[in-house]
C-alpha cells in the first residue's frame, strides 16, 4: 500500500470520461463557451483498463464517473456497464442532469445506486444564466425520473454573491421534501478564477451559508466519514445538507482522491498541475505494468498539499 506522511492514500478514483461539456457554467469558462473533447481521449475499454490496474496497484475501492458531462460521450455506456462488473465497494455518477431521461435505461441496468446531480438554481432564467445551455425542466424531470428507480441522489449547487445566493431556500426545501442531500460548494480557485477578481466578488462562504439557512432553519452539524469532502449538517425532522468548504475549512489532510483524466493523465492533487500519462502502459505486459504504475502513483501521491492553493487547470477536464 502506498501511504504518506500524513497517511494518506489513494482510495476514491474519479474518471473523467470526456472534457466535453453540454454547459458553459459562468463558474466553469469564462468565454460561455461549451469545452469539447480532448484530443486522444481514450476509449472506454482502455478507461476500464485503467481502473482494474489502479485497483490493483492503489487499492481503489470507490470509484465516480464524471466530465465535462459524462453522458454526453458515447462511450458512457459501455464504460458504466463495465465498471459495476468491477469489485468495487462503490460507484457513483456526477451529471449536470440534461441527459438523464435519455440514459434512464442503462443506468437502470446497470444498477448503479448513487448520483450527484449538478443543479444552480431553480429559477428557469437564472438557469439559463447560469449553465449557458440546456433546460431546467428537462433536469427537473429527469431527477423526477431517477427518483423513480430508486436511486439516492445528492444535488451539488454553487452559490454565487448577488447571482444564485437568493436560492438557497428554494434549492433546500425542494431537495427536503423530496429526501435529497444538497450539498453547497464553495467557488473554488479554479482555470479562470485562480487569480482573478471575480473569485472574491462572487464567493459565498460557509458561514453566510448558514446564516442564510439559519434564519429559516436551526441544524445541528453531524459526524461526516475521515475523508469526505463535505460537511454535513441535520436539520430536525427534516433532513441534512452538505457544505463542500474548500476555503472555510479545506480537507486536503485527508483527502484520498486521484483522478484520471480523459486522455490518460493522472492527476494526485487538484491545487497542482502536476499529471502523470499512463496510456501508454496500458499496452504493456500485464507484469510489467503494475511496478511501473506503483511509481508513477507513488509521485501522483506526493503532489498532494496540505492546503488548496487554487489551480488554474479547469476542473472539468479532470473530473471536478
């Protein structure tokens, strides 16, 4: 097992499947404009190989399939199906939510029980300011939809200052009554905003957070797993909610997480721009892979900080 000094090790693998992206989120890209696939990306069985020798090399035991937007490839499929044959203890789905009717079918197959579903607002305008593309009712009924088969969902939203911050309530109490966990995300120091103005006028921190949820609601903060991302908070009788507080109270200390990208790099920490390109092991004997892997993460390992820095690297390319 690889481990460092503050005994951290990979356990959680984030796939991105594609860089591509159906939004254009203010937060995201600056331009508006939609991010397209990398170039060489690779296919989903080389994406599932991947998986089964960073199981075995790292000791992956959870794994998310994220983008840009995952169900925007054609490779979706095949690569989901695959990767609940895999003994992993956990598979879980982060999408924007515009394509879920149309994937209902597969991702009923499959049997996956987990989604993160990225959602700003409730406000069909703002909506539209916001992504800079899709349509808030077609997300909305396909939450409805997955709802329907079963499956636990989380709503991740990004409050902006003077944006979406006035829809917090709203967001809350349609995910409470419907038996959600939403999660808030702090504005991160990411590609655009890594060192520009806009990150300070825009950022919402926990504690406005839950001044604004305390106004309406008293929660008492609940016990969160070592190296989850979020804090999480009950509200009596009703339900919790999760706040991912990468500037109040960052959790890079315990942070298990490694990520591999579309076109075959593996990144060991979000706060560098560090990579590691393993496609190119994939072709090799199967015996001659995992020492040359248990290296290259070995390193992936030690590009982890002990505090976010911010990046200018756009998160959706290497899978949020």
């Amino acid at each position: 097992m690889i481990v460092d000094k503050l005994g951290r090790r990979f356990r959680s693998l984030r796939v991105s499947l594609t860089a591509a992206c159906n939004y254009a989120c203010t937060y995201c890209v600056p331009d508006g404009k939609r991010l397209m696939k990398a170039q060489d990306e690779l296919p989903a069985s080389e994406l599932l190989k991947a998986v089964t020798y960073l199981q075995q090399a790292a000791g992956i035991d959870k794994l998310r399939i994220t983008g840009g937007e995952p169900l925007v490839t054609p490779k979706f499929d095949e690569f989901l199906l695959g990767v609940m044959q895999l003994p992993l203890d956990d598979v879980s789905l982060t999408t924007n939510g515009q394509l879920l009717l149309k994937k209902k079918e597969v991702i009923r197959e499959s049997g996956i029980a987990r989604l993160n579903i990225s959602l700003d607002t409730l406000n069909p305008l703002r909506f539209r300011q916001l992504a800079r593309g899709g349509d808030l009712d077609t997300v909305l009924a396909g939450i409805d939809a997955m709802l329907e088969l079963g499956l636990k969902l989380k709503i991740n939203m990004v409050p902006l200052r003077n944006q979406n911050d006035g829809d917090v309530i709203p967001l809350l109490e349609y995910c409470l009554d419907r038996g959600i966990e939403l999660r808030f995300i702090e504005l991160m120091r990411m590609g655009h905003l890594a060192h520009s103005n806009t990150f300070q006028s825009e950022f919402v921190s926990m504690a406005s957070l839950l001044d604004i949820i305390g106004a309406r609601y008293e929660f008492e903060r609940t016990d969160a797993p070592y190296d989850s991302t979020a804090v999480r908070f009950r509200i009596p009788d009703k339900g919790v909610f999760g706040i991912i507080a990468n500037e109040s109270e960052p959790f890079c200390r315990s942070c298990t997480r490694l990520r591999l990208s579309s076109d075959g790099y593996l990144y060991g920490c979000l706060s560098s721009t560090r990579k590691q390109y393993i496609g190119d092991l994939l072709q090799l004997p199967p015996h001659q892979i995992l020492p040359r892997l248990q290296g290259i993460l070995l390193s992936a390992l030690g590009d982890k900080q002990t505090s976010f820095q911010g990046e200018v690297t756009i998160m959706k390319f290497i899978g949020g």
